[in-house]
C-alpha cells in the first residue's frame, strides 16, 4: 500500500503506465544530453540552481554538486560533466585555481563562472585561466 511518503512513490517509464522499473528491457530512454556539475559554497544557490534545471529541462542533468573548490575539482575527474558553473569565491580551492586544476586535465572543459563579483580582475582572472563564460548570480532568468 502506498502511503504517500516519500520514499513510496514509484515513478512511471514515460507514457506506458508502468512503473519505471516494469519496462520492458528492450526500451531505452535516452540519457540528458547536457551534463551540469554545481560548485558554490551556498547550499541555496545550489539548490535554487539544481531547481531551475531539474523539473524544467529534459535535456540537462545535475551531476554532482559540490560546496568547496576541492570537491569541485574530484567531482569533475569523477563525473567529466559537459558544463560546470562555478562560484568563484569557495572555501579550500578558489574559483580561479579549480578552473587551473580542471583545464590541466582537459583543456576542452567548459567552465562558467556564476559569482557576485562583478570587478574586472575577477573577471579577467576567470577568462585568462579558462573559463568558457562569466554571469552574475543576479542575472535575470
């Protein structure tokens, strides 16, 4: 019986009226294209970013999301997501210093810089070290 908690509810496979995990082994629903890893030291800026992608975005998936520059940099070698958007101000590894770390690994990497930093140093550092892009984090939706 279902009792309407959380850990009760069992999602349906898309259209067929089974549970998920009825489905046939034939089907085969394709993965998000997009892949995302979060890095900011707020957990509401996290959450408020994984709730504008998740619900509203079947072609983007959250990855991993991580609190200081360091889990930044393991989750990316770990995950090898398509974008990160990163703060640039974290606890243990700064922005500047993550983007290093991961363009080392894979010059290819596509970092974005999400931060309330506005200055033109900040912004020069983040290019000049690799990243793809540079948004504040009052930017309109």
């Amino acid at each position: 019986m279902n009792t309407g908690g959380k850990d009760s509810f069992k999602s349906t496979a898309r259209g067929s009226g089974k549970a998920a995990g009825d489905a046939p082994s034939s089907v085969q629903f394709p993965e998000p294209r997009i892949r995302v890893l979060i890095a900011d030291d707020h957990g509401v800026v996290r959450e408020g970013l994984v709730s504008l992608i998740k619900p509203n975005r079947a072609d983007m998936a959250v990855v991993g999301e991580a609190s200081n520059g360091r889990e930044a940099v393991e989750l990316w070698k770990q995950e090898r997501p398509d974008v990160t958007l990163l703060d640039l101000r974290m606890p243990e590894l700064d922005g500047v210093e993550v983007i290093k770390e991961i363009r080392a690994a894979d010059k290819k990497a596509r970092i974005i810089v999400l931060t309330t930093f506005d200055g033109d140093e900040d912004i020069y550092r983040a290019i000049q070290a690799g990243a793809k892009g540079y948004l504040l984090k009052d930017v309109p939706r």
